[in-house]
C-alpha cells in the first residue's frame, strides 16, 4: 500500500460538479475532508482541520487562490497546496510556486495527472503540468522577478479590492472583513491613490490582471 494512502485533503473549486468530480476521483486513495467554494472558506477549513494536502483553484470568490494558499502556508507550512485550475500562463504557474505551491495541474490534462500530483507532492517532490514548460517556469522562479504580485498594496488592501471588484457594496465589504463601512472607503482610496489609478473600472481591470477574480 502507497504510504500516503489515506492523506487527508481538501478541496477548494466554486463549482460543485468539479469538486464533486474531483472527489469521486481522489477517494478511491485519499481521504477528503472537505469541500469548500470560496477562498475564506478554504482557509478557515485549513486552520480548523489541518489537512495533509489542499487544492484549490487560482480563480476563487472572496480570496482568490493565490491569496489563499499563502496564507494557509504562512499559518501552516507543512500542508501541500495544489493549483488545479484553466490558467495555463507560466508567468501564473510560477507565481504559485514563489506563494509556496507544490503541484500546478491544469484542468484540462487527463483525471489521473491530479493523483499523480498529489502522490508526489505527499512525498516532498513537485508537480507541474507537462503541458507547461518547466524550464520556462523555473527561469520566471530564479529571476524572481515582482510577476503578479503588487508590492505597493497591502494584504488588507488586496482583499479589500478583490471583494469590490467582485461587485460588493462597501457594507457587504465591511460585513465579510469584519470592518467598518468608512474603513473600506479609506482602504479604497489608498488603494486608488497607490496604483495611480482614477476609476472603478480601472481598478477592476487590475484586479482581473492580478488574477484576483476570473477575466
């Protein structure tokens, strides 16, 4: 029997069919603990149940994967957190791996390519789609290069401007972040103020830019 039979996952897709899928297809092996279809979800689930493995997909509602995935290991280094998701850009693939990933699976390989993955990231290896190039991808990790992250925001601030651009009001905002209304107002104009940007729709199209909500 594989040694890691057993290992206990989450799951992290906002639609059920692909979730409910991907469960179907890892069980026979893995033990999924949960399945979640939003960013805040699946980082409350981590802290909560301490799975050995996470996948998530980079375009999630309320804290987009990216976002996610650090912060889980930020608060848990030793989980493994894999990328299943349509994004097939290197530049994306690489900034994952900097965030702490350990396996980037595209949704369109073949159903076994994920148990594969996580099979060897369960070991300490990583995983990358082969329809990705690796040497691309390593070169964008050597370069470390800024890639999709803004230095010039805060954490707070991404979050702040993922919600608004997902077309929140400022009190829905301030009701999932726990603040006030006028505190989100001021996080938006530091926000505005720091990318030189004039407009919502502005920052809406850098949201979409930094893979904060799907394009």
């Amino acid at each position: 029997m594989n040694r890691h039979h057993g290992a206990r996952l989450l799951l992290a897709d906002d639609h059920t069919l692909v979730a409910e899928a991907c469960k179907g297809l890892l069980e026979p092996e893995f033990q999924v603990i949960g399945i979640v279809a939003d960013g805040r979800a699946l980082l409350r689930a981590a802290l909560e149940h301490r799975p050995d493995a996470v996948v998530v997909d980079v375009g999630m509602p309320l804290l987009n994967g990216l976002d996610a995935g650090e912060q889980i290991k930020r608060h848990l280094p030793a989980v493994k957190v894999v990328y299943l998701t349509m994004e097939a850009a290197p530049e994306l693939a690489a900034e994952a791996f900097r965030r702490g990933a350990s396996g980037y699976v595209l949704k369109s390989a073949a159903a076994e390519e994920l148990v594969t993955a996580l099979r060897r990231v369960l070991r300490g290896e990583s995983y990358l789609s082969p329809q990705l190039t690796k040497d691309t991808v390593n070169f964008l990790i050597r370069t470390r290069k800024p890639g999709l992250r803004e230095k010039r925001i805060t954490k707070r601030q991404r979050e702040v401007l993922q919600l608004l651009a997902e077309g929140r009001s400022m009190k829905e905002v301030a009701s999932v972040l726990d603040l006030k209304p006028g505190t989100v107002a001021f996080h938006k104009y530091r926000i505005m103020e720091s990318l030189g940007v004039k407009t919502n729709a502005e920052l809406l199209q850098y949201a979409i830019k930094q893979h904060m909500i799907p394009s």
